[in-house]
C-alpha cells in the first residue's frame, strides 16, 4: 500500500530525514518510536506535503501512484490521513463547514456524490457521539476553545468521516490523560480493517498498549535502525533508547 | 476653499423646503459648512481619503420620490422588526409598519412635543465645527427619525430603518436620526442602508446621534449594504450616562467613498461600549473608517474590534482613537483592528491612536496586517480541501467571527451570503461557507 | 503615595555649567550673507556654498511643522545666532596639546577625558563644542584599518568626492523645515567612512555640547559603510543651564550599502528646562538611513534631555532583504515635550523592520510615539513588528501613541502593539515591604521596563543610560 524507499528530507536547510525505508501492506499498524528530535513529525508532514518540508532524494508509492508529485489535498483525497499532533485552531470557520467542505472533497475525488447537508449533520453527530464529543462542537469554530483532549477526538472523528486507506498518528498520545487516550485508542481501534493501515509514531510505549501494533521501527538520526515485532516496544520501554542509538552509529 | 462640489452643495441646499422649526439649525450649519476649510492631504482627519472625486460629478438633483412595489431589497427573513422605510431620503408611508409602543416618528410628522425634544437634543453629540458633513447635515436638516424611551421602557422588538438609494440621476440626500434612552431604558435600533442595482452615483448623508442614558442600554446595528456606485458621508455619535451599555455592529461594503464615524463619548461613571465592525471594499472602492473613543470620566470600559478585507484596487482606510481624559482614572479600553489584503494593487491605511492623560488605566490597540495562516492552510489542505477554497474559508472566517457574535440571528443569516459573494469570483468556492 | 513620587523627581542636571571662554559668535539673524560667512569661515569650496544656497532659499518659502504633539512659542528664526566657536579654535590646533585647556576641562568635567590614555578603551571620539569640532582621537589608529573618521568640516577638503556624492543623498536639502535650515548653515559635525569589507576596529563617537548663549546649533553627521563592512557609533549631547530656550537642529544621514551593518546609538541628554519649564534645547532633528541589499541599520535611542523633541530616526529599506530596527527609550519628566518614533518604508523584497518604543512619562510631561510603516507595492514578503510601551508615573503627565501603518502588498505582515502602564502602588509597595526604598523601586521597575532597548546599546553606553535616568527620575516618584 505505502512504499516509502531511501526518503531523504531537510527543514530550514537541515536534513533530517536520511535514507528511510518502509514498507506498509493493507490492514497492518506499525508503530515508528524514536527518542526526541529523531524525524517522527517530520516524517508525517513529509508524507502529506506540508511547505517548507523539502524532499531531496528517494521515493514514496501510495497505492503505485507517486505520492511526492501529489498536492497535499490530493495525497489526502487518495486517503492519505494525518492526525496532527498539535491540531491547530481556526477560529470563524464551523467544524460543520470544514467538516462538510473536506468530506465532500474527498467523495468527489472517489466518484460518489455528496450527502445533503440534513444526511450529513446526521453522520457527523454519529460520528461526534462516537468518540464522545457534545455536539455542540460542530457549531464552534475549528478546534477553537478545545481542550488537547478534545482536539484529538476531534482527529479522530475526521478519520471516521473520510475513511482514509491509510492513517498516520502523529504523537497522538501526547497531552492526553488515561482516559482520554483510552476514548482515542478504542476510536482508533474500531476503524482497524483488513484493508486500512496505520503508521503510529509515538515517543512512549503506553499508547501501543492500547493500539496494538504489527510491527514496531525505531528510528533514531533521521534512520530506522532497529525492527521488530509488538515485544520491542517493551524492550524500549525498560532499555531507553540509547542503546540502539548506539548500534546506529 | 471652495471646489465644484461644495460650492454646488451650498447652492442645492436652497432647493430643499425647511421646516420653519429646523430654520435656525440649517442656517447655523450653512454658516459653518462654507466657512470650514475644504480638506486636503495634509488635513489629519481626511489624510487617506481624497474628496476630489466628488468634483467629477454632479450630485445636486433633487433627491427623487420614487415609489418601491415591495420590500424584496431590505425585508429581513425572520427578523420580527418594527420598520420605518425611507426612499432617497423622503420618508415612505406605504413600505413602514404603524409603529407600536414606543416614540419612533419622522421628523416630518413629529408633533410640537416631540420637535421640542429633536431641537433640544440636536448637535449634543458633536461639534460641528469639528465635522465638515455634520455641519452640512445640519444645513440640510429636513428628515429623519426620533425614538424615544421613556424612564424604565424596554422595547424587545428590533426598529428597523431602512434608507433605500434608488435614481437615474444623480442626487444627495440627507438625514438625521436622533435616539434618546431615557434611564433605565432598552431598545434595538438597526440603521440600514440599500440601493437599487443599477443606479446613478448618489452621495447619502446620515448621521444618528444617541443619547443614551443612565443604566439604559442600546443596541446597535450599522449596515452599509448599498451597492459601489454609491457615496456615503455620516456616521453615530453617542453619549453615554453613568452606567450606560452601548452595543454596536458596524458594516461596510465599499462604496465610491464611504467616510463613517463613529465616536463614543463616555460621560458617566460605569458606561460600557462595545463595538465590533467589518468593512470589505473591492474593485475601485474606497471606505474609511473612523472611530473615536472618549472617556471623559473615571471607570468605564469600551471594546473595540475592526476587521477588514481589502480586495481588487481597493482602499481602506481605518483610524481608530481612544482619548482618555486628565480625571478618567480606571478606565480600561482596548482596540483591535485586522486586516487581510487580498490583491497586489489593495491598500489599508491604518492608525490605531492613543491619547492618555491619566495614569491610573488599562489601555492597549493591536493592529495587523497579515495574510492567512498558513498552518490552518495547511490543515485544510490535509483533510482533501483544495488550496483555493481554503483560502475563501480562511478569508470567510477572518470576518464570520465577528458576524457569529451578533445577537439578531436573522441579521446574521443575512449578512453571510452577502459577505461571501464579496470577495468570491467563483461562486462554486463558497458552497461550504454559512 | 503620588505626591511620594514627585517628591522624589527633582531634576538635578548635572552638565548644566558654563564654560568661560571666550568664542567668536555671529549676531543673531539668518539672510544669504550669515550663510556665505559660514562657508567662507570654513573655507568651503564652491559647490558646498551653492548647496547651502539652495537649501537657504528653500528653507526661505518653507512653514514649521505644526502636526506634532507639542507645544511651544513660535519661534524667531532672526533672534539666533547661527555661528560661534572658541576664538581658540581659530588658529586650528593640530593636536590636543595645543587646544585651549579651558575646553579640554569641560570635557573632563562632562566626563569624556580626550587624553587618549585616558578614554574609555576602545572607543573613540569626536568633540563638537558650538558650532565647530575641537578635537578627534584615535586618528591614526583608525586610519590604519582604512577608516576616515573626522570634522565633516575637514572631510569637505579631503573627501570632497565622498562628501559630494552623498550628503543630501538620505535627507535632502528641501526634505522638511528643519533639515533645509540645517543644510544652510549648518557648522560641524562628524564624518566617517568605513572601506569595503572592513570591520571598523573601535566604537565611535562623537560629543555634542553647546555653550554659547542664544546659539543654535547645526551639526550634521554623514557616515557611509560602504560593501559588507561593519560600524558602531554613537552621539551624545549636552548643554548648559540657561533660562532661554535654544535651538538644535542635526542632520544625520547613514548610508549602508550591500551587506553593510551600520549600528547608531545616541544617548541625548540636552538641558531639559528646570522644572518650572523654563528654558531647555529644543531638539528637531532628521536622520534618516538608507539600507541596501542585505544591509542592516539599527538605530538606539536614550532620550532623556531637551525641553522639546521633535525626532523621528528612519530606515529606507531599499535593497532586498534589508534590514532596519529602531530601539528607543524616551523618557520626559517636569514640562518635557517629545514627539519621537520612527519610519520604516519597505522598498525591497523580504525586508524586515523592528520596533521597540518604550516611553516614560513623569510630572507634567507629554511624551508622544508616533511611527511610520509603509510597504510599497514592491515590498514582497516584507515584515514589520512594532511594540509600543508606555509608562506614566504620576496623574499630571500624558503618553501618546500614534502609529501610521500603510499597505499595499499583500505578502507584506505588519503587527503593532500598544499597551499603557503605570508604576503600581501595589509594586511599589511590595518593594518597600521588601525593604527597598521607593526611588529604588521606582529606577528598578523603570529600568525592568527599559531592558529591551538598554540590551541594545554598546555595553559602557548601557551602564550610562541607566544612571541617566534614575538622574532624570529623581522626584519624579509618589
């Protein structure tokens, strides 16, 4: 599904991601942890085109379709999702009118028709009540006011409404208490399928007690230098990331 | 001094028929008016705003009566107001309601009582030795509306004036509303002006002066929804007792010049004023805002929020004081005004003031200039939202914050297709705005 | 505790004393002859008398100024002297040994030793007293790194193609009132010119004092860095105690070509008046600079003197990626009157402004910030941050902020703050329950408030500063 071979990026003329290989197949969760400043978000804003994040060698195949040529609204209407890690906030535009605006857009995209606004509103506060958010936040503006808990719900619940073939998580644990990140983990959970992968980048071992993962990568100095299965998590978890810092070099 | 305009101006004033009452206030403000130096780019308060265009053209016709078949140009889907219409500022019978419950009559059928109360009160708000188009406000005084609240009256229902610009020819047109809020009192006043589609360049000039007074509360709407063609000269000037509350939404379309002031005269302990305004010029149009916050006296507080988007070749101007007086000890007021430039050729000229002579205050303006967040951009983006609707939702957004906080909800309902068409070429960008 | 504080600020200005010696002074009044007289006194070449000409008929159809925030009389352009110096000065000293120890003791007195043993490390000096420059160290030193640091009046001889080619470049002659008047008579000032690529070796300096009573004073200051080079220079300024008021009006133009990093600090201290508000400089001077590609101007003002100022140090942003700042503390007490602030006008792509304004008002003073942001329709990708900070200390004094942004591009970003504060009775009082006392307090919390702008000034300049103005606080505190 997601291919992603010798991928080399630079922010602000800095390079950060240095020769990452990666291969995703439908239905599967691989968790990307690394120790701080290792390229876990720059990975995700690579991968969905954010400006300023300049891609200087290697290639990435979406589905065999050339992800990097593609725009950062194509890469998501071809089912690309990124559940930000600091959500940003834009007051005077309705989470009812984004929600519409990018669900609409990425139905276009696969040939369906867009649903009237009443079928819609019905959808959205199904969705809403699935990962426990009031209603009254389809009326607010985009995150506005939003507590970190409630804007990752909010992630999550645009990954329900565009049914995205494959998502990444971007440190979606982070700022979250227990319960919280229970509510994200069992959202997450009930849209795992045999055709849908997700990348889960995280610094810490917790979330993937909640979301369990097919394989575990760690990448350290824009590198991923060490894979395994669910155990390694764990193994980081005792170890730290050091050592394997140090089998890097 | 002396251009074509003013000098015709002067002369056009004698064709209007004065009430023998508003005689003596029309030859005041004409005195004032031909002896008050024609402005120029070096005059402060005009230093952005050119009046030469107003030399082009012939505005002195006399305002046409025109009869309008039906309200379709400024009725209010589900707004439950009491409405008075005027058309090219002559005061239409047929499209106004028979007011109900509170003093709200045309100056032209005001009874002794009531002019008693207008010439009492008129010129309280300014000085129109101060104010080039209040002094030929005055000269022209003829028509206008007087509401009055008396002690403890609340009206909840909304009076609606509408003034409608609508002329093959040119003309100007004038008047003058004047709303007094005794104690205690409370009502909404929605100023509104339209045009027709397609008509000649008028000059309208309106100014309302409100007095607010102790513990009474006005609430205040502004709509300048006449198309571009059109010139607009006035504005609100308000006083404010000991405890007073005005609320006021202001907004601008652009127009051929618009110049709209609005100041606020804090005169009594514990006023409060709060003002929120929009203005969206395109193509060749020209809006200026001024805005003036006086605070004469200790502990009141005022709130001020402009936002502006400037489009095509157009030009805006906002200029926004606040004045605290020597005694105004604990006064808080604050400003903001924003502004997005949508085109190479736009302009926004802008002068937020502070003018602080007491110490004891909480006083603070922030003014920016800015272009849409590039990281709300980009979230938009990575949810499959094409880089130029996101742009238009952004753009939408700037203003929708400040039109999601009006308190009329039809007015609202109103105003947001209107301002989306404003600054969308392609019609198919805004499906998701509303 | 209001009337505490103004117990507290009672202005002591301690350059305020005479120096007797005894000076060439032109009678009061201003016509062509008293400007052909200046030149002819410094032996000016043709050209440079043609210039003063043109401005002095300029000048002549021109009105003052009347839009800034201060007021005082008119003043009589015929009742000033246009013209004095030292007679000491006439015979040209060429070197300190030889200038009139009378001078040389002023300078000693005012702290600013010319004995080059005995200057502040690194740092060196010009003096202007009156109309004319007295003495310059360092001279050699500076040569040898290919700097030109000298009496403008002297430069005229001996960089007559620098000087021509530039003086009236930035501020030309008709630019304002003040700026065509200076162009006519003005007498001295400083001259530097930093070579392609050099990093000018020490700070320079030049010192402003005025003696003479009824003089006015004229100087101009042109200092060019020319390809990638680098300077720091810095101006401060003096005057007597005298119950008239006299007039000051500079020029100062900086030219920063590709590259070049040209940093301008002034800390001016002029007679302010006493405390009745008699008397005092008024201070109305145009400087402006020019940036061009890559170059950087940063200009940091301390103004704590002069009865009134009129001054607005500016930055034409022309070359891309340009770039201006401008720091400024400005501090009025007693019946002070400043109208102070800058322009940046954004020419070039991706230029960048800062502005830092900090103003103090005490007693019954008005201090005025009033600033210019212009981007021009080529300004892409141009930026501006502008805070303005006032502080009021006691209820008689008044603090503006007048603040021009235009725009017409629509990549430009312009962000401007204001905000309005008072020394609170409750800091004050934690203060004092800490055991400090309150005109402590009060030059803490003064000096807290200035930090931004003093972090920008040469280190031994910083120390200065803030001693400026717990002397220009003193009583100002209750």
């Amino acid at each position: 599904m997601l291919s992603i071979k010798n991928l080399q990026a630079r922010v602000e003329e800095k390079d950060i991601i240095k020769g990452l290989n990666l291969d995703i197949k439908p239905g599967e969760v691989h968790a990307i942890m690394g120790p701080n400043g290792a390229g876990k978000s720059t990975l995700g804003n690579v991968l969905s085109g954010r400006e300023g994040y300049e891609v200087t060698g290697g290639e990435v195949l979406f589905d065999g379709k050339n992800l990097l040529e593609m725009s950062t609204e194509e890469r998501a209407r071809e089912g690309l999702f990124l559940a930000f890690q600091y959500p940003v906030e834009i007051p005077g535009v309705s989470n009812m009118e984004f929600l519409k605006a990018s669900v609409d857009a990425v139905r276009e995209h696969r040939g369906l028709p867009a649903y009237d606004s009443v079928t819609f509103l019905k959808l959205a506060r199904e969705k809403c009540k699935a990962v426990n958010l009031d209603q009254n936040f389809l009326k607010r503006g985009v995150n506005e006011g939003f507590s970190g808990g409630e804007k990752k719900r909010n992630e999550i619940m645009q990954m329900m409404l565009l049914e995205p073939k494959i998502c990444i998580l971007d440190e979606t644990d982070s700022g979250l208490d227990i319960d919280a990140l229970q509510v994200v983990a069992e959202g997450v959970n009930s849209q795992r399928s045999p055709e849908r992968s997700f990348i889960v980048v995280t610094h810490y071992q917790r979330l993937l007690d909640y979301i369990v993962p097919d394989y575990v990568h760690v990448l350290a100095n824009g590198r991923i230098v060490k894979s395994g299965g669910k155990e390694l998590a764990l193994e980081l978890e005792e170890k730290g990331y050091s050592w394997i810092e140090q089998e890097g070099k | 001094m002396s251009l074509a305009f003013n000098e015709q101006a002067v002369a056009s004033l004698k064709n209007l028929p004065a009430a023998p009452w508003l005689e003596n206030i029309r030859a005041s403000g004409a005195q004032v008016f031909s002896v008050t130096p024609w402005p120029n780019r070096k005059t402060e308060n005009w230093k952005y705003t050119s009046l030469f265009a107003l030399d082009q053209q012939a505005y002195h016709g006399a305002a046409p009566q025109v009869n309008l078949a039906d309200d379709q140009l400024f009725a209010i889907a589900g707004l439950d107001a009491q409405r008075l219409v005027f058309v090219n500022g002559h005061f239409n019978a047929a499209l106004s309601d028979k007011i109900d419950g509170l003093v709200c009559v045309p100056f032209s059928q005001a009874n002794a009582e009531q002019q008693a109360l207008i010439a009492q009160k008129l010129n309280g708000t300014f000085k129109q030795e101060q104010h080039l188009f209040g002094a030929l406000n005055n000269a022209a005084l003829q028509e206008g509306v007087l509401i009055h609240l008396t002690k403890n009256q609340v009206c909840k229902k909304p009076v609606q004036i509408v003034h409608v610009q609508s002329a093959d020819a040119g003309f100007s047109s004038y008047a003058r509303h004047v709303i007094v809020l005794e104690q205690h009192s409370e009502a909404t006043v929605l100023e509104h002006f339209v045009s027709a589609a397609k008509i000649a360049e008028n000059i309208h000039n309106q100014l309302t002066e409100v007095f607010v007074g102790e513990g009474a509360k006005l609430n205040h709407y502004r709509l300048h929804l006449e198309s571009g063609s059109q010139s607009h000269f006035g504005g609100v000037h308000v006083n404010l007792a000991a405890n007073a509350v005005f609320n006021s939404f202001q907004l601008a379309l652009g127009g051929k010049i618009k110049r709209i002031d609005v100041v606020v005269n804090h005169q009594g302990s514990g006023a409060h004023s709060e003002i929120n305004g929009v203005y969206l010029p395109k193509e060749k149009q020209h809006i200026d805002f001024h805005t003036c916050i006086e605070h004469a006296v200790p502990h009141c507080t005022s709130n001020e929020v402009f936002r502006g988007i400037i489009a095509d070749q157009a030009k805006a101007v906002f200029n926004g004081r606040i004045h605290i007086h020597k005694h105004a000890q604990k006064t808080a007021a604050e400003l903001s005004n924003k502004n997005l430039l949508l085109s190479n050729q736009a302009e926004i000229n802008t002068k937020p003031e502070l003018e602080i002579y007491a110490d004891d205050v909480r006083c603070a303006h922030g003014a920016t200039i800015a272009q849409l967040d590039e990281k709300a951009r980009f979230y938009l983006q990575s949810r499959g939202i094409s880089r130029q609707e996101a742009e238009v939702m952004l753009s939408f957004g700037f203003i929708n914050e400040l039109i999601d906080g009006i308190e009329l909800e039809p007015v609202a309902q109103l105003l947001r297709p209107i301002l989306a068409k404003q600054f969308i070429s392609d019609e198919r960008l805004a499906r998701h705005l509303i | 505790m209001s009337e505490q504080i103004n117990e507290y600020i009672k202005n002591e200005y301690a350059a305020g004393f005479v120096t007797d010696v005894e000076s060439e002074t032109l009678p009061p009044g201003l016509n062509e002859d008293v400007v052909r007289f200046i030149s002819a006194k410094k032996g000016e070449p043709e050209w440079l008398l043609e210039w003063r000409l043109k401005a002095f008929r300029a000048w002549s159809e021109m009105t003052e100024p009347t839009w800034a925030h201060v007021k005082y009389p008119k003043i009589n352009f015929q009742d000033v002297s246009y013209y004095s110096a030292p007679k000491s000065m006439d015979s040209k000293p060429k070197s300190l040994d030889e200038v009139d120890p009378e001078l040389l003791k002023t300078y000693e007195k005012l702290g600013i030793p010319l004995h080059e043993q005995a200057i502040l490390a690194g740092v060196a000096v010009d003096v202007v007293f009156d109309s004319v420059s007295v003495a310059t160290t360092f001279k050699t030193k500076l040569a040898e790194a290919g700097v030109i640091f000298m009496p403008i009046s002297e430069a005229v001889h001996k960089h007559p193609e620098l000087v021509q080619k530039y003086m009236g470049s930035v501020v030309p002659q008709k630019d304002n009132f003040y700026a065509a008047l200076n162009s006519a008579v003005f007498s001295d000032g400083s001259f530097v010119y930093i070579p392609k690529g050099v990093r000018c070796p020490m700070e320079l300096s030049t010192y402003f004092r005025i003696n003479e009573a009824k003089t006015g004073q004229f100087e101009r200051t042109l200092i060019i860095a020319d390809e990638g080079s680098h300077v720091s220079y810095l101006e401060g300024c003096t005057a007597p105690m005298r119950d008239e008021n006299q007039l000051h009006a500079a020029v100062v133009e900086l030219v920063a070509l590709d590259n070049a990093q040209i940093k301008y600090s002034t800390v001016q201290n002029w007679y302010p008046g006493d405390a009745e508000g008699k008397g005092g400089i008024y201070n109305f001077v145009t400087k402006r600079a020019v940036a061009h590609t890559n170059a950087k101007v940063s200009w940091t003002q301390v103004e704590t003197g002069s009865a009134v100022t009129w001054k607005y140090p500016s930055c034409v942003l022309k070359g891309d990626n340009s770039v201006g700042e401008f720091y400024s503390v400005a501090l009025t007490n007693n019946y002070q009157q400043a109208d102070t602030g800058t322009k940046m006008i954004h020419i070039g792509k991706n230029t960048t402004s800062t502005i830092i304004s900090k103003g103090i008002s005490a007693g019954k003073s008005q201090n005025a910030y009033r600033g210019l942001v212009r981007m021009n329709p080529s300004a892409a990708g141009a930026r501006n941050y502008t805070q303005c900070d006032s502080l009021l200390i006691g209820d008689q004094c008044a603090a503006h902020t007048f603040p021009y942004i235009e725009s017409k591009h629509p990549s430009a970003v312009v962000e401007h703050e204001a905000t309005t504060s008072k020394v609170s009775d409750e800091q004050l009082f934690l203060c004092q329950q800490r055991g400090i006392d309150m005109e402590k307090a009060v030059s803490m919390i003064v000096n807290g408030f200035c930090k931004e702008v003093f972090k920008e000034l040469p280190m031994e300049f910083a120390v200065e500063a803030g001693k400026l103005l717990e002397v220009s606080l003193e009583g100002s505190v209750g």
